[in-house]
C-alpha cells in the first residue's frame, strides 16, 4: 500500500479520483472509437479525434473547479469535456445533431461541444478564435472578483494564429487567470511541426508575454495535472497565465475525411502507439496497486454500458425542427 499512498500524495488525488480520471479517459476513448465505427457505417457524418489525447485533457482539466470555472474547448476535447461534467450521451448527440443535443441543439459540426451548465463554451469552427473568448471570460473574472479560471485548448497548429498571440499578450499585460494548453502532437493536418513552427517547444514563446511556459509528456496524466494544478493556483491567487504545452501522440488520422498514410510512415504509426496514454496510465495505477483487476474488469464493464447507452440514446432523438434554424441568431425571443 505504501505505493498507493506515494502516487495519490504525489499529485494531490485519492484513488478514487486517480480511478475516476482512468475511468474518463478510457470512456473518451470508447466513444472515440465507436464514432469512427459509426462515421465508416454511414450513421454519423463527420469524426475529428482526440485518440492520443485523452490522458492530457483528463489530467490537465481535473485540475479545476468543476461547475465554477470555465472551459474554452477545441474541436479534439472530448475527454476535457466529460472531465468538466458532459455525458457520454452528451457526446454523442453532438455527432448525431440531435434536437437535444447541449452543445447546440443540432445547429454546429461534429467536434464543435459546448454545454452551458457546466461553463464550458461553444467552438467556432475557425481555429484559435476560443482563444479571444477566454482571454475575456479571464478578463469579466477579474472585473467580477469571482475567483473563477478560464482555461482554453489548441493544436500546435493553431497556437500559430494571430488570435493567439494577441490573448497571450492581454493576459500577460493584465495578469489574467487563464491557463493556455497546447497540446502538440506534431500534425496541423497533413503538416509537420518542423514545417509549422520555428521552435520545437510552443512553450518558449510565453517567455515573451511575460508568464511562464511548461513543456510536459502528453501521455503522462498525473504530470499534465501536476502541471495544470500549478498553473490553476497561479492564477487564482492573481499572478496571471500560464502556457502549458503536452506532447501528445494522435493515433488516428486528422478526421474521417483525412488518410494519414499518404504522409505518415507506417514505421513511425507504428512508434507512436508507444505513447498512447490509456496503456500507461493502467499499468501505473496498477503497479501502485489503485487499479485492481476487480476493479478494472468493473471499469470496463461501466465503458462498455456507458458507450452503448449514448449511442441508443442518440440515436433514439428526434431531429431538429427547420423551423428552429435561426432561433439563437438573432435578437428575438427564443424558448
């Protein structure tokens, strides 16, 4: 037991909350995987994956307030999502555009989740335009005294962005509470990172915006949340933003609409799946002794159920009414 005690007092986390992290990001990862299935079988349009991803959003996001701060997702942050209070079935009526669907009632792309309850605000489809909303939700914290962190997501690609720079350069002049992640799987696409960025690690440009920058292994959960729980206290006693960078692995193609063959070797596909965060992050918790066979047969069972709930449940919802199409548009009185 002596291990168990070491991991959680590590990183501040009981074994329950280390299990219930595991728990989200392997149902991340079912869900992932059954919208692919469900993309090749012609029942949803369109996947963009977060698969490489999980372990990251899980242990970055869990280092907030849950139902008080906020959240500024990216098309790839399912797992950041449900680890900031959306369901598995959430999820999955986003993909179905479904008349109940939270993220926005059918009207918004795949990918695009949101969901007002829990803070956590509705993706434009441009890339790195949820930066500019996060700086001013830190900005109306502040203003508001109320003790809230906006924290918001990007690719490495999109860290390139024009809106970028100018979000890092508000908060770092007015030491917002807002957290940047970048989490850098080396693709903006088909693009390579060496073709995409002068630097190796995003995390040097904050340097120039006077805030700290941190480079951490992606596929490691508890030092994502260790870093993000340093960052989260920084700025919420008032010392401003941090950019945290996670090197990650994507273990799928871009979309459903991209096939990374044509540009990625089968060699390096190969080597990536060493960096895949779920296996690592059980054989860990293992090791410490957290995650019992019982208690992984369990979890795997809870997936499993939870996987195909959403996706009777999503399948089971009426479409949008046309008549609604512009409800939310304009300035008019809307149920």
């Amino acid at each position: 037991m002596a291990g168990t005690v070491h991991l959680g007092e590590s990183v501040g986390l009981s074994d329950a909350q280390l299990l219930e992290m595991y728990r989200l990001v392997a149902l991340a990862r079912a869900l992932d995987e059954r919208m692919w299935v469900l993309n090749r079988a012609g029942r949803i349009p369109f996947v963009i994956t977060g698969q490489g991803h999980e372990g990251a959003q899980v242990g970055v996001t869990s280092a907030l307030r849950r139902g008080h701060d906020w959240l500024a997702p990216y098309y790839r942050s399912i797992a950041a999502c449900m680890t900031f209070g959306m369901s598995a079935r959430d999820i999955m009526t986003a993909q179905y555009a479904t008349a109940n669907d939270p993220s926005s009632g059918g009207r918004q792309m795949p990918g695009h989740y949101a969901h007002r309850d829990y803070n956590i605000l509705s993706v434009s489809s441009p890339v790195a335009t949820q930066i500019l909303h996060a700086a001013g939700i830190a900005l109306a914290a502040r203003i508001r005294r109320t003790d809230q962190v906006a924290m918001t997501f990007m690719g490495e690609g999109s860290s390139n962005q024009g809106d970028v720079h100018e979000a890092l350069n508000f908060v770092g002049i007015h030491r917002l509470p807002m957290v940047f992640v970048v989490e850098n799987n080396g693709y903006a696409i088909s693009v390579p990172a060496s073709k995409e960025c002068a630097v190796d690690d995003i995390a040097v440009r904050a340097a120039g915006y006077n805030m700290p920058g941190v480079v951490v292994d992606g596929s490691d959960v508890l030092a994502c949340h260790a870093a993000a729980r340093g960052a989260v206290e920084r700025a919420r006693r008032g010392d401003g933003g941090t950019l945290i960078e996670a090197k990650v692995t994507r273990l799928t193609a871009h979309s459903s609409d991209d096939q990374q063959t044509k540009y990625r070797s089968p060699e390096e596909l190969e080597a990536e799946k060493a960096r895949d965060p779920l296996p690592r992050f059980r054989r860990q918790l293992a090791d410490a002794g957290v995650l019992t066979p019982e208690a992984d047969e369990r979890l795997a069972g809870e997936v499993a159920a939870a996987v195909e709930d959403a996706t009777r449940y999503a399948e089971s919802q009426p479409d949008p009414d046309p008549a609604t199409a512009t409800w939310y548009v304009y300035a008019e009185d809307h149920p």
